[in-house]
C-alpha cells in the first residue's frame, strides 16, 4: 500500500468516526462497546487502532456500515477495504 492509499484510507476512516459521532444515540453505542471515553478518542485521533476499531465496529452492525457508506459516497466494501491496512 503506498503513502496516497494510506492518506485516503485514514481519511476514510476519520469521515467514518466523524459519522459515528454525529448521532448521540449511536456515538453512545459506540463508546459503549469499545470502552472508549470521549477524551480517548480526541487523545488519539490519528491513532490506526482507533481508526480501525470504528470500521470494525461499522461492520458488526450492517445497518450502520450501508448508511455510512451511502453518507460517505462510497460502497461499504471500500470502507471495509481500509480494516487492517492504517498501520501500514
């Protein structure tokens, strides 16, 4: 994976956890699940861990994973496609 595939995937990422966030209910949901604070997630924003955990939990719940997808323009294959490579 080159550096431009990198970029976008984080970005891809980044618009996701924006996404989650954006819904009280959900954002709650998410925090919930992952044990997360609010001040980890502003503490390590660029962090690839955090980054995939919010794909990873976008998948266990496909009806999140399709709208986000929709919201962001892309299939949910793509935003699948970014789990596992932000480290790289």
């Amino acid at each position: 994976m080159n550096s431009d595939d990198t970029n976008n995937a984080h970005t891809l990422a980044l618009n996701a956890l924006v996404w989650v966030l954006g819904e009280p209910d959900r954002a709650e949901r998410f925090l919930a699940l992952t044990g997360l604070q609010g001040e980890d997630i502003r503490t390590r924003i660029a962090d690839p861990a955090l980054l995939d955990a919010v794909v990873g939990y976008l998948e266990a719940h496909e009806p999140d994973l399709v709208t986000c997808a929709r919201t962001l323009e892309i299939t949910p294959t793509t935003l699948l496609n970014v789990r596992g490579t932000l480290g790289r």
